[in-house]
C-alpha cells in the first residue's frame, strides 16, 4: 500500500534540522489544506507536539508526518520535496490531485 506522502531525501533532511532547532520538543510534522487564496485550497505545515485525534502517521526517512483527517483526500500520494535556488529556499508539495494552481502558487484546487 502506497503512503499518503512521501518525503524527498532533501525535505527529510530539511525537517529534521528544522525539528532540531525548535525550543519546544517535536513529535514530527504536521501537515494539512486550509481554504485559502483564489484557488481554494493552500498546503499548511507546522510542528506536531502531540497527536491529535484521527490523525493519520506516517513515518518516511525517520521523519513522523502528522495528517489532518480532513486533508488525507486532499494528499493522497503527494511527494514533499525542499528546493534551494539562488533567490530562495522553500517546500513544495508535488501533488498528483492538483488541477490547477493560481498564478502567484499559494493556492490549488482539485
């Protein structure tokens, strides 16, 4: 069976120094979809620090991913990945679900 979200060698890699310099301790990390932008919907992240009920757990390169029960249908096989260019440095979400995303990439829909 396929993981709801895999991880990228570079965004494990990522998570875990970001993880490591939190003040607080940190089960993982947390994803979800919030309403938002002109699209619909926009990827959130934050830090786990506890498991909330009917969370789903997946655990990709020793990195603990928390998903929002109401985000699973929204993730299902997406691949997080963590790019660095010269201007910027930032997570990315290659989502298969996408069916469009707004011009300024904050936003997506289904």
């Amino acid at each position: 069976m396929q993981p709801i979200i895999k991880l990228t060698d570079a965004a494990a890699k990522r998570v875990k120094a970001l993880m490591s310099q939190s003040e607080q301790p940190v089960l993982g990390l947390r994803i979800g979809v919030r309403s938002t932008g002109c699209s619909g919907l926009g990827y959130v992240m934050d830090y786990a620090k506890e498991l909330r009920p009917h969370e789903e757990v997946v655990e990709d390169k020793d990195v603990r991913l928390y998903i929002e029960p109401t985000s699973i249908m929204y993730l299902i096989g997406v691949e997080l990945d963590y790019v660095e260019d010269k201007l910027q440095s930032r997570f990315v979400f290659n989502n298969p679900n996408e069916k469009s995303r707004c011009g300024c990439g904050e936003s997506f829909s289904v």
